[in-house]
C-alpha cells in the first residue's frame, strides 16, 4: 500500500545536486528512494516555493513556515511559524512525519503528528544530538546556556520523548537511547553508488571535507596541520568557512604550507578529492556517522577519524582506518602509519568497500525504515 512521508526540514540544495550537510543528503536519498517505489513524498521547508521548483525527483517540496514575519523575535516561533508548521502537515494528511537532527521545529512537529494520530519519526543525526539535557553545547559559553541548554533540551523531553520512534544511525547511539529510556531502532545511513570520479594520481596524500567549523573540528585539524608541517604532506581541505573565527583559522593553516584549501565544492568534485587521496581525514568532535566515511569506503580509502568510530568500524577487528579516541599524539601517529603502508591502505579499502555494500545499499536501508515505521505505526 502506497504511503505519504512528509520530511520537515533542509533538503532541497541537495535534491537540487548543490552542496549541503550530510543530515539533508540523508534525507534526498531517503525520500527519492521512497518516491521511486510510488509513494506520495513531501518535504517541508521555510520560505515560499518557486513554482518550476515544486518538484524534484519526485518530491514534492510544501512552504511549511516563513522565514521571516511581521511578529518580534521572542514570540515569532509560537505565534507564526509553528501554526503555519502544523498546517502544512496538516493539508498533508501523512501516514509518516520525519525529522532529522537537532531542530527547534521538532516538538511542534512531534505535537501536530501527536495530535494527527500520525507517526513520528525523529531520526539522529550526529552524537551532539543526545548529549543534551544537563550538558548543553560544546559550541561556547554563551550559546550553551542560551540555545543549547534551553531548545536543545526542549528537544530531547518534547521531541524525542514524544517520538513514535526514534532512529539511530549506529550502534552506540541506540545504546545512549535505551538507556535515557527512548524507544529506538538503527537505520543505518544511506548509499547510492555512483560512477568512478576523475582520479588524480599522487595529488593528496589525506583530505578534510565538511564544513570549516567547531562542530566539524577545523581547529583539530588546524592543530594536525602544524604538527606535520614540514613533512611535505598534501592535505586538501574543501567546505564552506563558518564565522570569522575559523576565517582567521584558515589563514594560518595556509601558513604552515601543508593545506591546500579547495573551498566549498560540487559533491562530485568532492568525490573527486576523495579518490585522488590516500586518507580521509576527520577531526569532529560529535559527529556521528558522516557520510563522507561511506563515500571514502566505497572508493576504497581508509578513514582516519579524531573521535568518530561508529559500530566500531575503525578499531574492531579487520578495521576500516584508524580512530585515535580523541588523541591528537594518536591521531598524528595514524597519519604516519597509514601513509607510510600501502598495503595497509589497500587491506582497509578493500573492507570497507565490502561494508558499503553490505550495509549501507539505499534500498536496503529504506527497507529498515519502512519496517521501523510500520512498526511504530502499529503501535
């Protein structure tokens, strides 16, 4: 029996084939599979919808709120965007609501799908998203006492509390909602193989993508890059610059003359990167599972991680890279070691090759997904 899914939240730049955040490429590849096999397919976003933009692969992209409106700030969220937010879904009529990530839409969304009779799906997108209601944000003083402690927390008591279910993306996520008593399922990130890209021969020894910030880690990374100064390493590094604070940061990485910064680029030319390099390097400190580390895998290259090892893919047995558990001594001798033994590299490429295609395949991964909320659906 065909469905309706409403997706609430970013996702357009990446149906669009534009640069975007792994939580909205997860969320293009889940709806247009979902699309494919027929199903009615929403996704609700901020702003008025050109009309030769209503749909993309078979996704129907809804306004679900204004970004902005007449109302002060304070009082905008209750007075104007969560109404417009529940009427929406609501015009919708869906059997599924979805949302990924961190949102302060996400307890309207749970109270209208509550309200709807509708089940709720609110699926994690990095680690960050559960370290939450006592702990607050990494991301500075002020933006942790004010943002963090207060709308992160209302998150996790009146979104994910209210949730049907709640989907992980790896192992020790589910762990983490068992224990805080939240009912959760894995569904692991999604795939799509793609064609070979162009490969560069010798250009990059390792390469950082994601955006230059805190929560990716770009100071880690800045901390890696001056250790190995001098080494006559290649590092490519490709994102978008997030504030003034990581501008300044990228300045004087191009100090040490180790870096070669790409800027923010086309996924495919970031693949590109990916398959010109030995390593993937990644220096987050509360990511959970990027999708970077499937498309490595699938190209064949180990990832050499900071703090993420999801399912403990980098440090179980036949691993695929290195994890470093937060050390940056480690982290530095996982750089000498990968790039100093080919052999190791090609072992570690060839598995997590094998993972990616037992694991992570689209359609299987929507197969879990329409099990899980058929499951909690039934509820």
């Amino acid at each position: 029996m065909k469905q309706t899914w409403c997706f609430v939240g970013g996702g357009v730049r990446a149906l669009s084939g534009l640069p975007d955040g792994g939580s909205e490429r997860q969320v293009m590849l889940l709806s247009t599979e979902l699309a494919a096999r027929g199903n009615r397919v929403a996704l609700l976003v901020p702003g008025p919808v050109d009309a030769d933009r209503s749909s993309i692969s078979g996704v129907e992209i809804v306004q679900g709120w204004r970004p902005e409106s007449r109302w002060p700030r304070g009082i905008r969220l209750w007075a104007d965007r969560l109404p417009s937010l529940r009427r929406a879904m609501g015009r919708l009529d869906p059997d599924f609501v979805y949302t990924r990530g961190f949102s302060v839409f996400a307890p309207s969304v749970a109270g209208a799908a509550g309200r709807m009779g509708v089940a709720y799906l609110a699926a994690l997108a990095c680690d960050d998203d559960l370290r939450t209601v006592t702990s607050g944000s990494p991301r500075g003083a002020v933006h942790s006492a004010v943002y963090g402690r207060i709308a992160r927390a209302a998150f996790v008591r009146l979104a994910l509390r209210r949730a049907s279910i709640v989907l992980s993306q790896h192992s020790g996520q589910l762990k983490r909602c068992r224990a805080m008593g939240l009912e959760s399922v894995m569904v692991r990130n999604a795939f799509v193989p793609f064609e070979k890209p162009r490969v560069v021969e010798g250009v990059y020894d390792a390469c950082w993508i994601g955006h230059l910030s805190a929560f990716k880690g770009f100071d880690r990374l800045l901390e890696l890059l001056g250790r190995i100064a001098g080494r006559g390493w290649r590092i490519a590094v490709a994102g978008s610059v997030q504030g003034s604070e990581c501008r300044a940061m990228l300045d004087r990485a191009r100090s040490y003359g180790t870096m070669e910064y790409l800027g923010e680029i086309p996924h495919r030319e970031a693949l590109s990167v990916i398959a010109s390099s030995k390593i993937l390097l990644n220096t987050s400190p509360s990511e959970g599972f990027s999708n970077a580390f499937l498309e490595a895998w699938f190209l064949e290259r180990p990832v050499l991680s900071l703090n993420s090892d999801p399912d403990g893919l980098l440090s179980g047995e036949a691993p695929l890279g290195i994890c470093a558990g937060g050390s940056m001594d480690l982290m530095e001798q996982g750089l000498v070691r990968l790039l100093s033994d080919e052999e190791l590299r090609r072992t570690m490429g060839r598995a997590g090759r094998c993972r990616i295609e037992t694991h992570h395949i689209a359609g299987a991964v929507v197969d879990s997904l329409e099990r899980a909320a058929a499951a909690a659906a039934g509820r």
